[in-house]
C-alpha cells in the first residue's frame, strides 16, 4: 500500500493523498467519492494540472463519516447530507460561542 503526498502551494508537504489513497483511508470507493464531491458532501483540498483530485485529512473524516452515516445507521444519502449541514452549523455555533466566550474574559 502505497500513498502520494503531493506537496502544498507553499512547498511543504501538506499530507494531502490522491483518490487511491482517499479511498483506502475512507473505505469509500473512489466512483463514491467523486460522487460526493460532485454533490458537494466533500471538498477536493488540491487539484494538480491534469485535474486528479487530492484530499487533506479533513476530507477523509468526512469521508469516514459519510460511509458510518451510509453503512451503519442505513441513512439515504439526502439525510446523510442533512445530518452533516446539521454537523457543519453545530461546530461554526461552538467555533463562536468559543471565541464570544473568549472575549468576554
């Protein structure tokens, strides 16, 4: 098992790995991830000049968190994209609620 860590626009390398690697990390078969990608469930972090998509470690949790919600609670994929908007606007309220606490002290 072989991974492609491409370097970052800065140069450093930003452990980004290509459709292969995103999918043997996720579980999900790449067909399936660049279905999500199109749907806009997962965001493509970097895109070389042929256009293979690159993915961060961001991009393979919610991979991983696609696949739980398919897989094991049996979710259709529109509740699936429900639950992480759900996911999404919970984390920005407490990403705000942090730093408005933060700025009360």
């Amino acid at each position: 098992m072989t991974y492609t860590i491409v370097p970052t626009r800065s140069g450093t390398t930003g452990g980004f790995v290509d459709l292969e690697a995103a999918s043997e990390l996720s579980g999900v078969h790449p067909e399936m991830i660049l279905e999500f990608t199109r749907a806009r469930m997962v965001t493509v972090s970097w895109q070389d000049r042929s256009g293979n998509p690159y993915f961060d470690d961001e991009a393979i949790y919610r991979l991983r968190q696609i696949e739980h919600l398919r897989n094991q609670e049996r979710m259709q994929m529109r509740t699936v994209r429900l639950i992480l908007e759900l996911m999404d606007r919970t984390e920005t309220a407490e990403r705000e609620l942090r730093w408005l606490r933060e700025r009360l002290r």
